[in-house]
C-alpha cells in the first residue's frame, strides 16, 4: 500500500537476458542506487522537508555509483539510465521541498539543484551520445563483413582457377601474385641456404607499386635478421643489404611491366654487379667483403624479416608479380645473364634455389598462377 502511494516507486523490470559478471555487477549497483533514494524520498515527503545533511547525503549517493570511482559505469547506458531516473526524482522532490518547507535554507536549495541540473546534463550528454554512436558502429561491422565475405568467396574462386591450371603446367612455369601490401601474405623457400662465398640471384618482377615496390626477399639466419636482402623502400632507391651492409642498385623497375634484375656478388673485396633487361646498371665494391653468406636461416619471398622467419612490417611488404627465382653459388657471366633476361635455350637454372612450384610454399593469400618467360612479358 505505502509502494502505491509513493510517487517515486519505479517497478522494477523482469528480465531473463543473461547479464555478463561486470554487467550484472552494474545492475545491482543501479537497483540499490535508485533503492536508496527512494527510501530518502519517501522519508523527506513523510517529514515534509530535506535537511542539509540529507540533501548532501543524497548528492553523495549518486557520486559514489560512478564518474570519478568507477569512470566505466559512464558508458554503460542501463546505469546512466537509472542515473538519469535518480536525478529527476531529485529534481521534482526539491522542488516540492521549496514549495511546502519554506524555512529551508534556500541558498542550499539551489546550490543542489544546480549540481543536480549540471549532472544530469552530463548524463544525457552520454546517453545521446551513446545512442548516436549506434547506427554507425552497425554499419560499420555490417560493411566488415561484406568485405570479408567477399574476400573469402574470391579466395575460392582462385584456388578453384589453380587447380585448374596446375593440372596442365610444368612445375617451373608459374609466378607469384602479392596483391596488397600486408604483414602476413609471403612465400617460404622450403630449404635453406648453404655458406656461400659468392652468388648470383635473378628474377622475374612486374610492379607498379608507389612508394617502393617492398621487398622481393629477405633471408635470415639466427643473429642477424638481414643476412642477405633485396628492398625497395619508400622515396629510396632499391637496396641490397649483406649482413647489414647497404650496395644502392640503380635498378627502376615500378612502371607495371616485366623485368629482369640479376645481382652477382663475391666476398673476395665485396665487388657486386646489378643487371637489368640482361644489361649492367651498375658495380661496385666493399660491400660486406670477406663476409660468407651463412647457411641454416630462413628465406622469405615477399617480406622482410625483422626476427628469424618474423616480424612482418606491412610498409616494407612486396607489391606486385615474381617469377623464375633462381640463386647459384657463383657469380654468372655476363653472357649467361643475358640468356636468362632474353629467355634462351641455353639459359640454366640454379643451383643453389631453382624455381620450382615443390620448392615453395605460400601464405596469407598470395597466389600461383601460369607463367611462361617472354611470351607474357608487359
């Protein structure tokens, strides 16, 4: 009978939605917070005025359930709800308090009513916010999963169109797609390298990515994450790295069609050489002289390795097309370069690494495709 007459009594609302541990912990918080006022409440209208001390008691109650103790109860609509509630059966019993108690200090009146209009602000401020803050979050995750659907409905559709082609390919005719710069699509050489005193690598490439095509490969052994690397980074020029030391290669390569780069190296002064198209670009010396290439470390295509077989930066990631990979133990002969880049019959493959399909294997999405030297090119 006393609940019926009282003009505060809020019923509380059944509900059979499992609450999360710190969710059910709110709710419990907002049910003894709007218990409490009610029972002030009902006490100042059965008493017919508020007191100084039981109008700052009142005021303390709603601080202690949130804002400066426990900043996350701010954000959790259902508790600044039952705030927002509170502070209107605030509002409304200070204003009946004036009305029939005019003995009361009137300077104290004000002074909370003007707290409690400044808080309830802040609350709705929240919950508007809040509320606005909905519709874009679910549209947000609503488009993240379009994409996603079909990022995966395409991946299916090549590995589909793979299947397909390897049924009728040599193993050696294929290149690598790298599509996106990303941190986790490469390719792994299953085997490592053996201790080389000299080398030549050359490959296929077809890039127009801007700035930097990335990085072609990377090879690392345990202690030195840049054993041997092939980078074209940002506004640089494209770098070979040997064991953390820098040869400039004055290779332009970004325009979208097919070339093809060969770089030769010996420890004995460091002396390397760079072609393109089968034609010297540039030579030079001192690059990590008497330094042999380590064997038992990782060879990634595509990446570049900051740990031993890791650490991925998205930024320095290859973009673009790769294809007849191939590292010898020697340095090839400006004529046999030239057999390669101009797809001869007398053109060998290495003996280090050769380019086979069985050699490699691929992650994150990037994809094999049919590709036969010089009849594809540009």
């Amino acid at each position: 009978a006393h609940r019926r007459r009282c003009a505060c009594y809020i019923k509380p609302e059944r509900t059979t939605t499992r609450l999360q541990p710190a969710q059910a912990v709110r709710q419990r918080k907002g049910a003894l917070l709007k218990s409490l006022v009610q029972k002030r409440l009902r006490k100042q209208t059965r008493h017919g005025g508020w007191s100084e001390r039981d109008a700052l008691e009142t005021f303390d109650t709603f601080l202690s359930f949130g804002g400066r103790d426990e900043p996350g109860l701010w954000t959790d609509p259902v508790h600044l709800h039952v705030r927002a509630q509170g502070y209107g059966h605030m509002r409304r019993h200070t204003q009946f308090s004036r009305n029939n108690n005019s003995v009361q200090a009137n300077s104290l009146k004000d002074l909370l009513q003007t707290k409690i209009d400044d808080l309830e602000k802040q609350v709705l401020s929240r919950v508007n916010g809040l509320e606005e803050g909905k519709p874009g979050l679910r549209n947000e995750s609503e488009q993240r999963g379009r994409v996603e659907s079909t990022l995966t409905s395409l991946h299916q559709r090549i590995t589909d169109l793979e299947k397909g082609q390897k049924e009728n390919r040599p193993l050696d005719k294929f290149q690598l797609t790298f599509p996106l710069r990303t941190n986790y699509m490469y390719a792994k050489v299953k085997k490592s390298l053996p201790e080389m005193y000299a080398f030549t690598v050359c490959m296929w490439l077809k890039s127009n990515a801007s700035p930097g095509v990335g990085t072609p490969f990377s090879y690392a052994v345990p202690g030195q994450a840049n054993e041997l690397v092939l980078i074209e980074w940002g506004n640089n020029p494209m770098e070979m790295l040997i064991n953390d030391k820098v040869a400039k290669l004055p290779f332009l390569i970004n325009d979208g069609k097919w070339h093809h780069i060969c770089i030769t190296w010996t420890t004995r002064d460091g002396v390397w050489e760079a072609y393109q198209d089968g034609v010297m670009r540039g030579n030079g010396d001192s690059l990590a002289p008497y330094h042999p290439i380590k064997p038992q470390g990782v060879l990634i295509l595509g990446q570049e390795q900051d740990t031993l077989g890791g650490g991925f930066d998205a930024t320095q990631a290859f973009v673009g097309d790769m294809a007849n990979f191939n590292i010898w133990d020697r340095k090839l002969s400006v004529g046999e370069i030239y057999n390669l880049a101009t797809c001869s019959s007398k053109a060998q493959v290495g003996n280090v690494f050769s380019w086979l399909e069985t050699s490699i294997e691929i992650y994150g999405g990037a994809s094999k495709w049919t590709f036969e030297a010089c009849r594809q090119l540009n």
